[in-house]
C-alpha cells in the first residue's frame, strides 16, 4: 500500500508553493496524529486539547478548536479511512496543515527494540523536528531491530522512538515516569486497564513478564529489549483489545 499523500490542506484550502516554503524550512512547531476510521477518531477531545496546549506554549497564542474541527472534516471528505496529521505551524499568524494519507494498521508481529541513550527535547510536546527517533530508529533497523527504545543517561526508560511503551508484572501496567509523550492511545488505555506510572529502569526488564507499545496507529506486542525477552501475554493482549474496543468513537 502506499504512503503518498491523498490531500494536504493549508487552513482548508489546496497550499500554494509558497504556503509550503514554512512547513518544509521551520523546524518549529508541533502535531497530532490519529486513524480516521468511518469519518471518526478515537480521543477526538483529547487530540484537540493537545493541539491547543502545545499551541499556546509554542507560540503564546490561542487555538480554536471547533476551527480545528472543521479543517478535520474538510480534508476528509469524501475518505471516511485514513491516517492523518493536524500539523500547527507560526510564521506570522497561525498555520494549521492537515494531511490525509491511506490508513494504518498497527504491526502484527511483536516488535523487538534496541536501547538508546536519547531523551526528546520538550518530550511532553509532539512537536516536529524528530531527528533523533528516526535517527535511531534506522539504525536500531540496521541492527536487525524493529525501533528504538528512548532511556536517559541513567538507564531509565522513557518511550519508545514514535510509542509510548508499558511493563505487565501479571498484574499491572507500569508506564514510564521519565520524560516522554503523553499519547493519546496511552491516556485512553491508561484509564481502561489497571495501571501505575513509575521509573522503569533497563536493569528492572526481566522483572516484567510482558511489554507492549501504543500510539496513534495502535497497540503491538514487545518481544524483548536487547537481550531480554518477553513473552507474548494473550491474556493481556487480549484484555488490550477489549480495552480499545470499548474506547468509544467520535465523530468529526
């Protein structure tokens, strides 16, 4: 399947040359990232609210959201499945850049993940500007890994290079206290299944019977860390797909 863009939108309209010069110069700004599916999204609100937030501390300005909305549903039009981006950009005024691309599913084989000392500048923020996950996560794919995983100079785990990543102890989900991105697919898991934010160190895996990532295009099993394997949880796996199923569906 490809990847080519279906429909780019400057603030609603086709971008002219011009319009493009800032989108593709300026390392500054930020996104949000989700799956279309039926003219609908998961954690609608949730991607709104970021949008603004990272608006606000980016450029001391307001976003509205409804406005947002709108832009959403004109560039989907007429392609009810579809991956897309709601990028925000500052060069004078407000710039907002939706893109739609074909959908995304999310990996079926369990994804084995090379450490990284890396932490994302800002990593609270999904901004644009991401070097260093896809600099690392081809060379975590040059050595026969499937990504990268983010760890600061201590050891601590942080998130994967475009996921957030949990430990299951047969119990509860531990997710990462050290700086990372608070995803959307996180937020909304986070409160359907039992879990805990806390440090997780690299020397701490092998206490974890299981791992799993999770981001805009869904949830994968971890198979291991280096040269530390999980174990394929069905249960838990199961008990995510039946967490993400009942995360309801907004329309835009």
């Amino acid at each position: 399947m490809t990847d080519k863009p279906i429909r780019v939108e400057i603030d609603g309209r086709e971008p002219t040359l011009e319009e493009l010069y800032h989108p593709l110069l300026s390392n500054y700004g930020h996104f949000t990232a989700m799956q279309v599916r039926g003219g609908r999204v998961r954690g609608l609100d949730l991607h709104l609210r970021r949008l603004a937030a990272a608006t606000g501390e980016l450029f001391g300005t307001g976003l509205d959201p409804a406005r947002v909305r709108e832009l959403l549903a004109h560039a989907i039009r007429g392609v009810p499945d579809a991956s897309v981006r709601v990028n925000v950009y500052c060069p004078d005024e407000l710039m907002t850049v939706v893109s739609v691309r074909p959908p995304h599913d999310s990996p079926a084989a369990p994804l084995r993940l090379r450490h990284v000392s890396y932490v994302r500048p800002a990593a609270h923020l999904k901004h644009v500007g991401g070097f260093g996950q896809v600099y690392f996560g081809r060379r975590a794919g040059a050595e026969g890994f499937d990504d990268a995983l983010l760890c600061d100079h201590t050891g601590a785990v942080c998130e994967a290079a475009i996921a957030n990543i949990g430990f299951f102890d047969g119990t509860v989900v531990t997710w990462p206290d050290s700086p990372n991105l608070p995803g959307i697919g996180m937020q909304l898991l986070a409160s359907r299944l039992p879990s805990r934010t806390a440090r997780v160190m690299l020397a701490d895996l092998p206490s974890y019977s299981a791992a799993f990532v999770t981001n805009s295009i869904g949830v994968a099993a971890v198979a291991g860390v280096d040269d530390v394997s999980f174990a394929v949880d069905a249960g838990l796996m199961r008990r995510i797909a039946e967490a993400e199923a009942s995360i309801p569906w907004d329309e835009i």
